[in-house]
C-alpha cells in the first residue's frame, strides 16, 4: 500500500546550489532523494515547501514522498539519518493524509534574515556561513518603523527578481514583519503565505538603507507603489537567510488521528512585540 511520508528537514546551504535538483550539481533535493531511494529500493521525488536558493539554509524545512515500503517511521529516520551527509538533518519522519502535498498545503512560512552588524568580522563566533556582516552602525528603530510597512497584502513586483519566472500576479501577503537586536546581531523576520523570487532578500535591502540614513522609513509605501524594481534596495546576500519553519493546517498535517504539535518553533518576537 503506498504511504505519504513526511520529512522535516534542517541543511546548512553553504555547499549547495540551492534546493532543487540541477543535473549534476550538488543541491540539497537530489541528496536526499539519493539516500531515500536506497533505503526504500524504489525511485522518489521530494515535494518540498519550497524551493531555497544557492546558500540559503533551513531549520525546518518540509518535504513529502511516496512509498511502498513499510519500514516503521522511527526505523525510516533512523535508517536516512545514518546516510545523510553532515549538512544535512533529518528532525523528523511521519506519515500524513494520502492528499498532503508540502507545497500547496502550506498556510504561511517564516524566514529569518541575520546581519552581524559590528567593525569585528563574525569569524570570532564562528558565524561567517550564516550571517551577512555589515560593519557600519544601523538604525535598528528606523529598519523596524519601515519592516512594519510590508506587512499587509501588497502588490511586491518592486521586491521580485528581475530574473525570476513570470508570474500570473506579484500580489503576496506578509503576516509578520519584524527587526530586533540580538547581542551583535540584527534579525529580520519576515512572515507570509508566499512569496516572490528574492523577496525577502530584496526587502532586507531596502531595510538596510534605511538602517544606514540613505532612505527614510516612510520610502517603503513609495517603492511598493512604484512596483519598479530599481527603486528598491539590493539584493543581500543568501548566507544570512533561512527557512525557519512552515505551518500546515492541522487537518493536512495526520495521518493516524494523532495530537497536532507545532511544524515550528514558537516565535518570540511575535509574542513579545505584537
């Protein structure tokens, strides 16, 4: 009988040329469809939530498959576990409805920007792979007064990639967008039920030239309005980004009845910063 199997999954994207499989390059989909077919004996495809870029990482991202094997969910982690590479977790394994798809389920998605703003080079901290450095001073206020301005449903055509696919419309919806200071760091949560090729990096952009005085807050309504690409802020870097989580609906999420428990962790800026 065939099983849908869902994974979550945690890669360091360094090394890899994004999420999706590209002939013979190194991408973080046709590592794990290797080890997966090995182990079920049966060719795979992995139905990710969504496609990362080349240097993006994740800390939960979700993939299904399907399979006519029976291994046990908890021997299936264990036996992908052991095969994977280093740069790559498997959090977890569990069957779902026989209908999830990890794409087209998703409700809403939460990535994380993180920029080490300090003179001194990450490197101390070990953090050169995961963060942007940027060693002028920002205006944390300022990036956080203009964050609160693309939350709402927003035409974004300003915020896409001028490389990216045609689509049948650039109107996106951003639940949550936050700035916050950790230590010598400064985060940007962006939260929303999709989004654009290179949004969130493009959005980053812009905040920073509010943060360092070339832009005032207030210019985000203008550069959405405009819907011109060059009148936002570059594209930064894909080290400092990654997926942090994916949230389904709890009736898309089962496939034995069991307890609903969160795809993600909990956010604290959302709590403490409403």
């Amino acid at each position: 009988m065939k099983r849908n199997v869902q994974l979550l999954i945690a890669y360091d994207g360094t090394d890899f040329h994004g999420w999706q499989t590209q002939g013979a390059l190194r991408t973080v989909q046709a590592t794990i469809e290797e080890v997966v077919r090995r182990v079920v004996r049966h060719p795979v495809t992995l139905i990710a939530s969504g496609r990362t870029d080349a240097g993006v990482h994740a800390a939960g991202q979700v993939a299904n498959f399907h399979t006519t094997n029976e291994l046990p969910t908890d021997k299936l982690r264990h036996a992908l576990g052991n095969r994977l590479p280093k740069d790559v977790d498997l959090l977890r394994v569990r069957d779902v409805p026989p209908g999830f798809h990890s794409t087209r389920r998703s409700t809403c998605k939460l990535y994380r920007y993180r920029i080490f703003n300090h003179p001194r080079r990450p490197t101390r901290h070990h953090q050169q792979r995961y963060v942007y450095h940027y060693y002028k001073q920002l205006d944390c206020g300022a990036m956080r007064r203009a964050a609160r301005l693309f939350v709402g449903t927003h035409d974004f055509k300003a915020m896409a990639s001028t490389r990216s696919t045609p689509r049948q419309s650039s109107i996106r919806t951003v639940l949550h967008c936050e700035v916050y200071a950790a230590c010598e760091e400064i985060r940007i949560d962006v939260c929303g039920t999709g989004f654009l090729y290179n949004q969130v990096r493009n959005m980053v952009g812009t905040l920073l030239e509010v943060g360092r005085g070339k832009w005032p807050a207030e210019c985000v309504t203008e550069i959405l309005e405009s819907r011109n690409r060059q009148n936002a802020g570059p594209t930064v870097p894909a080290q400092g980004l990654c997926l942090q989580w994916v949230q389904y609906p709890p009736d898309h999420i089962f496939a034995d009845g069991g307890e609903p428990d969160p795809l993600h962790e909990r956010n604290p800026v959302m709590e403490t910063n409403p």
